[in-house]
C-alpha cells in the first residue's frame, strides 16, 4: 500500500497516474478536496486502485489517521510520497512572520510527521520507501526562489538523509528528490512577476520540467539507497 500526498497541483497528479501505471495502489491525499476526487475518478478510469482522503499535512491527528486507515485497508504501508508543498512571491527578506511560519509548516513540519508516524508501519511491514519532493532551491539556494521556500527545501533535503541513516537498519530507504522549475499553477502563482518561461536558459533540457518528469523520478527513487536526486 502507499500514501500519497501533494497540494501541488500537477506534479502530484501525475504521480498519482504513475503509481497506477506501475501497479501500487493507495491513498491520495490532500486539502483540496475536488481536485482530489478528480484523480481518484482518473485512476480507476485508467484500471487503478486509488482512493482519495482529506489530509492536512500540518495536522497530527489528520497524519495518524491517515496512516492508521491505509494500513487497515492495504494490510500494510511501504510506500510514503511526501509531496505536499507551497510558495509565495517574496522580495528579498519581505517575508512576514506568518507567511515564513506557513511556508515551513507545510514544506518541512508536514515531511517530519508524515514520517513520524510512517515509519512505525514501515516497521512492521518489514520495510518500505520514503520519497521526499524537495527543490533545487534547496541545494543552490536560486535567489529567484522565496526564501522561506529555499529554506524550507533545504530542511526537507537534511531531514532526508538524517531519516535514511537512523532507518537503514529497518529496511527503510528515505530519498529526496530536487527538481528544477516544473510547469505547474503553483510555480506560475508564485512568479507572478517574472513569467516561468523565462527561466529556461537555466535549465540544461531547455525547457521547463513537467510534472511526468518527476513522476518517473520518484518511481525510480523508491529503489534507491543513496539520498538525494537532482533534476534540472
């Protein structure tokens, strides 16, 4: 069984369609509740078996259920796709405190307790994958990225490789994967003042990232031991 999480419009749909490609079946998971329903319908169309559940990713009770009731269901969890994740449009240090507070309580708090309360039904499963969705901001910093966002990456990026360390023992394998700019409404909500498309030069592809892109990544990745993808 699996667990799927993501506000990301976009990436986290096409993963969804990837895992039901690959044959897992599982939970989707997220606060906006009509888009969620939408790609539950989409997976059984395509033949999968996807169901979809309200999570918010800062609440520890929305977590513990979450967990509870797909390993009630599935028999197990060895799958966690941590992909919930939100920007805002800052100028250098013009953060407020709150948007700073919800930035990393959605992109960093939501990864440490989705994994908190995983791992214990990765235990007794015998083992399982974490897959983190982070940022190439949270490696280079891109001065173009929010800084709360850039931090809040770079905290998924750490958390990652402290879990895959502490966890190894179990079995449990925790990759992060980076991508670059991807083409999906919370990068272009979040550039509102600098188009996307004008980021291509900096992407070796030439093109902006799709979500099917990271899709295939974070397939790939719940097979790898070493903790950290870059995709640009």
């Amino acid at each position: 069984g699996s667990d799927h999480n993501g506000r990301r419009k976009g990436t986290g749909r096409c993963r969804s369609r990837a895992l039901r490609v690959r044959g897992s079946n599982g939970h989707l998971r997220d606060i906006l509740d009509d888009e969620g329903k939408k790609v539950e319908a989409r997976v059984s169309e395509l033949g999968g078996v996807a169901e979809y559940v309200h999570l918010d990713v800062t609440s520890d009770d929305d977590w513990q259920q979450a967990i509870e009731l797909a390993e009630s269901k599935y028999g197990k969890v060895d799958i966690l796709v941590n992909n919930a994740g939100i920007s805002m449009r800052h100028e250098a240090m013009d953060v407020s405190n709150e948007d700073w507070d919800i930035v990393m309580d959605v992109n960093a708090k939501g990864v440490f307790l989705g994994t908190r309360y995983v791992i214990p039904a990765m235990q007794r499963a015998g083992g399982g994958s974490i897959v983190n969705i982070s940022s190439i901001a949270g490696i280079l910093g891109r001065p173009l990225a929010s800084p709360a966002y850039a931090a809040s990456k770079g905290a998924v990026r750490v958390f990652t490789k402290n879990t895959a360390g502490r966890f190894a023992s179990d079995g449990i394998r925790a990759n992060s994967i980076h991508p670059g700019p991807i083409d999906t409404d919370m990068i272009r909500a979040a550039t509102n003042t600098v188009r996307p498309e004008t980021r291509v030069g900096e992407i070796p592809m030439g093109r902006l990232g799709q979500a099917d892109d990271i899709a295939s990544a974070a397939h790939i990745t719940r097979y790898l031991s070493r903790q950290t993808s870059s995709l640009s």
